[in-house]
C-alpha cells in the first residue's frame, strides 16, 4: 500500500468497518482515539494526515472513507485474508496463529502476488474466520454472486 502506515491502516479499517455496519455517524476523532487506545489530539493528527492523502473526508454527519480510502482499506483486507486462507490451508496453520503474525505484511505484498495465491487457492470467498474476501479483477466472478469487488 503506496504511502499508507500500519497504525494509518488501522485508522482506515475503523471507518471501514463503521461504515459496513452502519454506525459511522457516532464515530468522530474521540471514539477513533478510544477504540486504537491513543489520545484525541493523536487520532486527530493521524486523520488530518489521512484527509491530506485523500483518504478520509469530512461530511456533517462525520469522518467518511473516501473511494480511494475504500479501495486501499479493500486491498489491505485482500491481501490479508488471501494470505491467511494460504497458510491455513496449505501450511496448516492456526488461523490466529496466522492472524497475528502476517499483520503488516501486507502492506509489502503485491497484488500479482496475492492474485497467484488466489488462483492457486481456487478463488476462496472467505478467510478462515469466515469474513468475505474482496475480489480483484483478476478473479473470476462467479454467475449470480453479490461479492466486494475492488478495481486494484
């Protein structure tokens, strides 16, 4: 992810998550603070940095996850479950095992990379916790499926 940090990345997922279930609008820079475990004026720089690089926008209703924030959040999230499905499955590791120990990874890993462990895996929907994994356009759709679909 070109210019994003790990703790960013960790700003980014909140809002994306926030957004998926629908409670974004009582999210604001205290709540962001609270749940990363820093002080308000931290989460505050750091979505001062995120609105820079165009990644967060500020609405009326709060902090918003532009198109670009979305698709590196969905990237990151690719990256990480694809990677996750790989070492379950064909190391047989412990899928928290696992968990833990790729974080930050895969912000180094690239996407031809992540595509060939996809293909190799058969295109999994889901990772080891059963959470979606977006599909890039190197996937394959597959007839009637409503699934997260990110242009990388």
């Amino acid at each position: 992810m070109e210019g994003v940090t790990l703790r960013e990345m960790d700003y980014l997922k909140i809002l994306f998550d926030a957004e998926e279930h629908d409670y974004i609008d009582l999210l604001g820079p205290k709540k962001i603070a609270e749940k990363l475990k820093v002080r308000p004026p931290t989460a505050v720089e750091a979505l001062k940095k995120l609105h820079k690089k165009g990644l967060i926008s500020y609405t009326k209703k709060g902090i918003r996850l532009t198109r670009s924030g979305k698709l590196v959040v969905m990237r990151y999230l690719r990256r990480h479950r694809i990677l996750e499905v790989f070492f379950v499955k064909v190391l047989g590791l412990d899928p928290e095992f696992v968990c833990t120990n790729i974080r930050g990874t895969e912000l180094f890993v690239g996407d031809e990379l992540i595509d060939k462990c996809c293909e190799f895996l058969g295109h999994p929907d889901k990772c080891p916790h059963g959470r979606p994994i977006p599909h890039s356009q190197f996937c394959l759709k597959k007839e009637g499926e409503d699934e997260l679909w990110i242009s990388v």
